[in-house]
C-alpha cells in the first residue's frame, strides 16, 4: 500500500502514522524524519539541507524530492509505505506522481485527519506546556493552523479529483480514530 497522511498540526498524523505502518506492515515515512537522517549521517542532500534549516529556510523542493525519492527507494519501503508532510506543494504532488509511476505502482489512498481547531489549538497548548514549548502560543498555533489550510487545501482538492481522499474525524481518543482509520484502509484494494 502507497498511502498518505494529511491533516493539520496537532491533528495526530505522526501518531497514528505509526500505527497504521505497523498494520499495514509499510514503513511511516516523515520528512522530518528524513531531514534529521540525512542531516546526521552528513549526506551531501543533507549538508545541502543544512544550509537552509540554520538559515531558517524551507530546504527547496529539489532537495526535499531528492531525499524523498531515496528513502522510498530502499528496500523496506518496496511494499508500500505511508508518508507523513509530504507533498507540500502542487510541484512535489507532480513529483511524488513520477516517483510511484516509475516503481510501476499508483497512490492506494491519502488519508486526511479532520479536527476542529479551536480544539487542536487547546490540544496544543497543553503540549506546550507539558513540553516546555514557550513560542507555541496561541497566536503562533493559530498562524499555523492557517499557513496549513492555505496550503494543502490544493493539494487535497487535487487528490478528491482522482477519488483517493478518505477524511476521517481525528478527534477522539487514540484508539478510536486508529480503529477509523483502520476500518477505510482494510477496504481499499492494493495497487
């Protein structure tokens, strides 16, 4: 299975990311995650990156395609896999595209997590608070929730077009959005 996760901050992605590689036996693949790799092992993709994270900069999309487009490449994502933060742009879902098509696979599905923001932004302050993150306010919680929307709404518009989008309620406890989003997948044909 070739999946996506989509939803905005505090929605869950990363947590149930995990769950469902497990049940699906892929790997969650985050492109935080892939930056931190790359960055740690000092690839030449990840001194590149680098550059822009110290900076404080978007590492481009060449980069980010590249890294993506390694780690799907290895061998235990050869089954399928779930990504988590990305595609982020029009550009990269074109990308992502020719990634799978050249694998000679398709996108199975792009599971999207719906919450209500007024109660990810009260989840999140209390992550903050439990973390010690002092610059997540409210207002920078808020922006975010925003900067998501504006963003990826195109990209969830593109996949609806190609019938692949599959919103599910993030809200609730862990398990019962897990078992949502179990009881979608169990039903979706692989490619």
């Amino acid at each position: 299975m070739r999946l996506l996760i989509m939803g905005p901050p505090g929605a869950g992605k990363g947590t149930q990311a995990k769950f469902v590689a497990e049940h699906c036996g892929i790997p969650a693949i985050s492109t935080g995650d892939i930056f931190r790799a790359n960055v740690s092992q000092g690839t030449p993709l990840g001194v590149e990156a680098k550059k822009y994270m110290d900076a404080g900069e978007y590492v481009p999309d060449e980069v980010t395609n590249l890294m993506v487009r390694n780690r799907i490449d290895e061998p235990d994502a050869e089954p399928g896999f779930l990504l988590d933060g990305y595609p982020r742009t029009l550009a990269q879902v074109e990308e992502l595209d020719g990634m799978i098509a050249h694998t000679g696979h398709r996108l199975d599905a792009v599971i999207v997590l719906t919450v209500d923001q007024d109660e990810v932004v009260q989840r999140l302050l209390q992550r903050a608070q439990i973390e010690g993150r002092a610059d997540d306010t409210e207002d920078v919680i808020r922006r975010r929730q925003e900067l998501f929307a504006e963003e990826t709404a195109p990209l969830i518009d593109v996949y609806k077009k190609r019938g692949l989008v599959h919103e599910i309620d993030g809200l609730g406890d862990v398990e019962d959005v897990t078992k949502r989003i179990f009881d979608v997948i169990d039903q979706i044909p692989e490619s």
